[in-house]
C-alpha cells in the first residue's frame, strides 16, 4: 500500500468532523470553537469570537503535550534503524486504491504535466486553508489595536492543527523564544533543529526571525494528521543565513523520518500573504501541494479584509444620521507585499516559488529545481520584478512562468534547463474578452525584458510568449528544445534580437495575427527552419541562418507589411526563403549563394503527382494506347469480319426425314 492511501485513511478521523461541519455550512473558528454560518453570519460570529479571545491569557511556559516530544526525542536516540520506512509501514497496512493522476496543461495546447497527487482531495484542502485564513483575519482583525489585552502570542484551535498567533511587538519573534513560551507549537530538537507541529501565523506589525546571519534547520510536521504552515498575515518574515550556512525549512513526516513526499493528504507550506519577507542563504524541500497559495513558497500580496475604527465618527449634515470613516492604514500595510531572495534554493515543492499580487520583488541567485508543477511562476498582478541569475531546472512543467495581468518584468542571467514544457512561458493576454462575472478588464499586459538568458533541453519551447504588447529577449542562448521561439496569440511588439538559436524544427516561429515584431541579427542553427511567419507581420532582417534541411525563411499566410531583407542564409532544402504562399511579404537584398537546392523523395513525389499532372498522364495513357491498338492493325491487314466463323451445317450430316429414320429403327 502506498503512502498516500495510509495518509488519507491515517486523517479519516481527525478530517470527517471537519467535512461534517462543512456539509452544515459550519466552521470552528477559535479555541471556544463558535460555530458560525460559513457566509453572511461568519464576520458576526468571529467578531464576537475575537472578543471572547481577548479575554484569554497567554500561552503558557510549560512542557510540551506529554508523549509527543517523548516521542520525537526516542525516536531520534533510537536512531534510523528503529524508524518505519514507508515500505515497511506498506508491508503492514492494507492496500487501497490509488486515487487517479491529475493533469496541468494550458489553452494553447501545450502537452499537459501528470501530477502525482490526488485531484480528489487536494482541492478540498487548497480551501479548507483559506477559509482557515479568512476565518483567522476575521479573529485577528481587532488585535492590532488592543493586542496589550491578550498580553502576547495565542492559539487558536483550528481543524486538525491549531494555530499559533504572533501579535504585533516591537522585537522580533525567534524559534529560540518560541520554544518557550509556545511548546505544543515549537519545540528544539537534539540535532539543534526545531520542529514545528502547528501553523504559526505572523500579524501585522511582528516580525518572525529565524537564523540571524546563522545557520538554522526548521522543520514543519507533515503527515497523515495534518501539517503545519508559516504564514504572514501583514508581518515580516526573516529567514538569514551566512554563506555555507543557510536556514533549511522543509516538511517532515514523523512516520516516514524524513521529507513529506506525499501531496494527497496536504503538505506544509510557508506563505507571506501581505507584508514583507526577507529570504537570504536559505533553502526550502518539499513544500506545498495543490495550488499556487499552497504551493510551497509562496508571495501572495492580498488581504481582503480591513480595519474599521469607530474613532472617525461624526454627526452626519442635518443631524440625521452619524457616520464613520474607514481606517485604512494598517489594511494597506497588510495589503502590500514587499520580498526578496538572495540565494535561495528550492527542490521539490509543488510549486517551487509562487508571487502574485506584488509590487517590486527581487529574485536574484535562486535555484527551482525538481517541482511537481512549475518552478518560478510569477502569477496574476505582479509588476517590476526583476529575476537575476536565478534557474529552474528539471520541474515538471514550465521552468519561468509569468501569467496574464503581470507587467514590466525583467529576467537577467536567466537559466532554464531540462524543464518539462517551456523553459519561458509569457501570457499577455486579457484576463477576459468582455464583461464577466468577475469583473476583470480586457487589457493586454506586457513590458518584458529578457537579457542573455539560456534556455536549453526543454521538451517543448525554449521560449514562448502569448499575447501581450512588448516583450523583448536579447543576447539569449536558446538551444536544442522541440521549438526555439514561439510567438503568438496576438502579440504586439515583439523584439528578438541577437540572440543564438540552435538545433530546432522551428528557431523562430511568429504566428497567429503578431503584429510589430523585429527580429534582427540573430544566429539560428540546425534543424528545418529557421524562422517560421505565419499569418503574421514581421520585420526579418540581417539574420545569419545556416545548417537547416528545409527552409531557412518561410512565409505564408497573410503577411501584409512583412519583410525580409538583408539575411544570410545557407543549408540544403528545396528552396532558401518560402514566400510563394505568403500574401504581401517583401522579400528582397538576401544572400543565399550559400544553399543547395535539393528535394527528398518525398517532396519529388508530392511535385510530381498533382492533380493536373494526373489529369495530363491520363490523357497520355489512352493516347498511347490508341495509338498502339491502331499499329498493330496495320501490320496484320485488313481481314473479314466472320473469318474466324463457320456454318451451321458444316457440323451436321444435313436433313433426315423423319419416316425414314423409323424405318431404319424398325
């Protein structure tokens, strides 16, 4: 039995209560577990929730739940001879069966990515978190005006994991305190790392400070129980290393004594929703499942709710009606997001880094590698990022993705390697076509920048770009993918220039009504094409194309305002610029001294019978045969028409009479 059906059959009885009040439209939302109508009674309910909170004393000093941390502790003197692995707990549980695979594929048709965890049950999870979010914003929300009340850090008993809540202070929040005043939530191990049993969530105003400059391992329980998660909800998030020495975070399965490789029953997660993150010389391990908040490491820069303060009241003109004002500071806090990563290491999440929603983030040396997903996927509303000598490699998906809705971002130094789709996927186009239930505009994002990235050995397209209006990429390397360039979709001002495109069936390939593109003094090697226009309009102009079998430009389609001046083309194949299929494309000033016309036998035979050609060899056919008919009559002679017969009598005896052959008889 794999481990995922015993982690779904080990959470069975911690998760059907949780489902059962789901089905009743309920939800627990603090330790006095007030149940509140999931919609219009929920705010009223957790209002009056946080006031029964405020009421509630810190958490205690003393020990850890007796047994747990026992438990932990003899198990690591025991060492990893005395640990189930997950075959040996196999061999003594059951069989069920395995859920069914899901599939992650885009409109474009690109091939879709087997995801390894279960469709059944992620989803369920993905929003059983945020409303566990949502239902702790609406506890907190009071707080940051009168935290002095509760007198430092609670819990919160949510479903299956409780939740540590770390209020606005001036001093930074540290595991070592931690450790101390929250142990059912932190607790250090003998190896010196800490293990973290419960979601921790950082509040507007605090500040949670793990390595300082120094090495730390955090670990976050993950497993059939439940899992734990680090969240900001408006707080700072600061995970320092030193070179050689960085802060490690990654899930741990107390069953199986090592990284949590199972999804289907969730997976912890660190998420900075809202606030600031500060991410230095630290590395993240299989983190997160589902989707892009969930993901693993995530940057999400929303918080739906904001605070309302009775201190703007005032008498309404005429005396009629008071009316109060919307304090909006401390949600703008919360609202915006500002991070960084300086050399930072991913490996296996589920989505490796996931930004959506922020404003000025910087990537620079950060690896994503091995994701069940895609690797870096700066999501919907992200604006001047900028990427600097960060890759992805080996993820299951894209390598770099930016979504619809994101602009002006920059990718410098830029590697994307062994990726399964795309090594570059940008989606400018419209997040609608027209109005809709979700009120989104149809305007086109864009402004991207790519500056001598490498894109190499990816099973789809080294780059590809959908919609949008400018994107540029120069002095880039792209390599031995299915396709080198792709653009379509209706993308406007597309600039490729100097870049070195090598070893595909199409380098460049511009398509489907692109407008404005220029692409000018790139090298492209090998393969059938070098740049491919269809349907499109483009500028081709001083390219070196050279080693291709078939074309080394090919137009076709309508290319009103297309041109094609001034490249060099060698190779061998039927012809060095295809245009003949092209409706207004310019062609002109090319050298192509360099190509040798040739045809394979394919293309020999498609020449040769076309339809009228048949139609000609046909009528040939019967000429000849006509022709042929009528010699050989000539040679024999003219003879008679019954030559060959003779008459009828000339095989009888003649007439007997009747009467007489009686008499012969008789």
């Amino acid at each position: 039995m794999t481990r995922q059906s015993r982690g779904r059959a080990g959470r069975t009885p911690n998760r059907a209560g949780v489902a059962a009040r789901r089905r009743a439209g309920l939800r627990t939302t603090s330790s006095v577990r007030v149940a509140a109508p999931r919609r219009a009674g929920m705010r009223k309910a957790s209002v009056a929730t946080a006031l029964v909170l405020g009421a509630l004393a810190a958490l205690p000093s003393g020990a850890a739940k007796a047994g747990e941390r026992d438990t932990v502790d003899a198990v690591a003197e025991l060492g990893g001879a005395a640990v189930r692995t997950p075959a040996a707990w196999a061999a003594t549980t059951p069989d069920a069966p395995s859920p069914p695979a899901a599939e992650n594929g885009d409109a474009d048709g690109a091939p879709s990515v087997t995801y390894p965890g279960d469709p059944r049950t992620e989803p369920e999870l993905v929003a059983a978190e945020q409303g566990r979010i949502s239902d702790l914003q609406a506890v907190t929300s009071p707080f940051p005006h009168r935290w002095e009340d509760v007198g430092g850090p609670y819990r919160v008993t949510t479903d299956p994991v409780a939740t540590l809540v770390l209020p606005a202070r001036q001093e930074a929040y540290t595991p070592a305190e931690l450790v101390q005043t929250a142990p059912d939530s932190w607790s250090a191990q003998k190896d010196g790392s800490y293990l973290v049993r419960e979601h921790t969530l950082v509040l507007a105003g605090a500040t949670l400070a793990v390595g300082q400059g120094a090495g730390a391992t955090v670990r976050l329980s993950s497993g059939p129980d439940g899992f734990a998660s680090i969240v900001t909800l408006g707080g700072a998030l600061q995970l320092v290393g030193g070179p050689g020495a960085p802060v490690q975070v990654a899930s741990f399965d107390p069953l199986a004594w090592g990284p949590d490789t199972v999804t289907g029953d969730g997976r912890a997660y660190v998420r900075v929703l809202g606030g600031r993150a500060e991410l230095t010389h630290a590395t993240f391990a299989a983190l997160g499942f589902w989707g892009g908040p969930t993901g693993g490491l995530a940057v999400t820069g929303t918080a739906p709710a904001h605070d309302v303060r009775p201190d703007g009241l005032a008498q309404a003109e005429g005396g009629v009606l008071p009316q109060f004002e919307v304090a909006r500071e401390a949600a703008a806090e919360r609202d915006a997001v500002s991070v960084s990563l300086d050399d930072v290491h991913v490996r296996g999440n589920a989505f490796g880094v996931f930004v959506t929603n922020a404003a000025g983030v910087d990537i620079t040396g950060t690896t994503v590698r091995e994701s069940l997903v895609d690797g870096m996927v700066l999501h919907r509303s992200v604006t001047d990022a900028e990427v600097t000598r960060s890759s992805a490699t080996g993820n299951a998906g894209d390598g770099f993705v930016v979504a619809r809705g994101s602009s002006g971002l920059s990718f410098s130094e830029v590697v994307a390697t062994g990726n399964g789709r795309d090594g570059l996927h940008v989606d400018g186009r419209p997040l609608a076509d027209g109005p809709n239930p979700a009120g989104t505009g149809v305007t086109e994002s864009g402004g991207h920048t790519v500056l001598r990235g490498t894109f190499a050995d990816n099973g789809r397209y080294g780059v590809h770009v959908a919609g949008g209006t400018g994107f540029t990429l120069t002095d880039s390397a792209v390599r031995d993918n299915e396709m080198g360039v792709v653009v379509g979709a209706g993308a406007q001002d597309v600039a490729l220039v100097a870049n070195d495109v090598t070893g595909h069936r199409q380098g460049i390939a511009l398509r489907d009504d692109v407008t404005g593109a220029r692409v000018a003094r790139n090298t492209l090697r090998g393969g059938e094409t070098g740049v491919y226009v269809r349907n499109a309009t483009a500028t081709i102009e001083d390219n070196e194309v050279a080693d291709v079998a078939r074309h080394g430009i090919t137009v076709v389609g309508r290319a009103e305002g297309t041109e094609v001046v001034d490249n060099t083309v060698s190779g061998t194949g039927p012809r060095p610029i295809d245009s003949e299929r092209a409706v207004g494309a310019v062609v002109e000033a090319n050298a192509v001294d360099g190509w040798v016309v040739s045809r394979s036998l394919s293309e020999i035979t498609r020449a040769v019978f076309q339809p009228l050609t048949l139609i000609w060899l046909g009528v040939m056919t019967l000429v000849v045969l006509s022709a042929v008919a009528r010699a050989r009559a000539r040679r024999e002679g003219i003879r008679h028409p019954y030559e060959s017969y003779a008459p009828l009598s000339s095989f009888t005896a003649g007439v007997v009479d009747r009467a007489a052959a009686e008499e012969v008889r008789a």
